[in-house]
C-alpha cells in the first residue's frame, strides 16, 4: 500500500513520506502463506544429514530479511517428531499450508442474501 502512496506522490509531483505505521516493520506474518512457504520447503530440502534448524533460519535469513522473525522453534512445532534423520512437515502444518490465508475460526460476517435460521 505504501508503494502505491508513494507512486500517486511522484505522478503528482510531491514528495511521499511514508507514516509511522507504514514505516513499521510487520510483527504477525503467516509462515504458512503461499509466497513464504515454498522458500522453507526448500531450504528444508536443501538440508543434508542431521536437520540442523538453526543453520535452517540462517539460510533463510540470507535469502529474505523477512525470515528474521521466524525461529527455529516455531520450525520444530511444524517438524513431523517420529522422523529424526529430515525435516518432515506433520499432517496438521500441511493441512494449515494448503488453507493458505483462508480463515481459521468461525464465520462471524454474512452476505445479506444469505438466510441463518437459529
């Protein structure tokens, strides 16, 4: 959205200056979304021998400075624990990848049309 904001700024011919929130670096990111999580698949792939998760952030961190927030336990969570010699996503965080950014919990808005006999 800043970029946009900045683009109409510069057609415009002012300057742009980005506010504070814009500026601020995001705190909640969906791991599991369809442009991050490829990149740890694969870099979980790329792991030869015993896992190593920290060596595993490292990785990421020098592709994409997004991944500073991500730490190995948040991988070791996502890990499936009865495969020991790889990195083995569990059922649960496959499920939760293939969701993508759909939402998790109970459908609180409705569309007019619709009838909710209760």
């Amino acid at each position: 959205m800043a970029e946009v904001k900045r683009q109409e700024k510069e057609k415009a011919g002012k300057v742009y200056k980005p506010t504070k929130h814009e500026s601020a670096s995001h705190t909640y990111i969906n791991w599991k979304s369809p442009s991050l999580w490829p990149l740890i698949n694969q870099a979980a792939r790329r792991q030869v021998g015993k896992p190593n998760l920290t060596n595993l952030i490292k990785q990421l961190q020098q592709e994409d400075l997004c991944f500073n927030h991500l730490n190995h336990q948040r991988i070791s969570e996502w890990r499936d624990p009865s495969v020991k010699d790889r990195i083995v996503w569990s059922e649960k965080t496959l499920n939760e990848v293939k969701k993508g950014f759909l939402p998790g919990g109970i459908q609180t808005r409705f569309d007019i049309f619709v009838s909710i006999s209760l």
